[in-house]
C-alpha cells in the first residue's frame, strides 16, 4: 500500500471535506482517504502510485485546487 500526502486549498466546512473525500475515493486503486480541514491536508492510500495529475483533476473538478503533493 502506497500513501501520498496532498494540500488541497479552497475547502471551508465539512461539506467540502465530503466532496473531496467522494472524487477522490472514487479513483480506480484508492482504499483510503482522510482530510484534514483545518490544515488542507488530504492523505490518499492506494494500491500503486496515482498520477499526481490524476489527483489534481478529481479535486478541480469538486472545485478546489490541488496545492502540492508530498509521498512519503
């Protein structure tokens, strides 16, 4: 299992948690996502490396903005 560590900007309330958690989880190979409102921080475990312009397109399309992306 593979977790990438993500900034995600734009998210003000657990509505915008809910809509990320949703794009993100939906991605072929993720088991498991969990946002962290007050610091931004999206933390994604998945079966193989997802490309980070994968990630960037599902959050853009919940509406916010993928900040940077730090695996760890």
């Amino acid at each position: 299992m593979i977790t990438s560590s993500y900034t995600v900007t734009g998210m003000t309330c657990g509505h915008c948690v809910n809509a990320v958690t949703q794009v993100v989880s939906s991605l072929s190979g993720v088991r498991d996502v969990a946002v962290d409102l007050a610091t931004g921080s999206v933390s994604v475990a998945s079966d193989a490396p997802l490309p980070e312009a994968q990630i960037r397109a599902a959050v853009e399309d919940a509406g916010y903005v993928l900040a940077m992306q730090s695996d760890r």
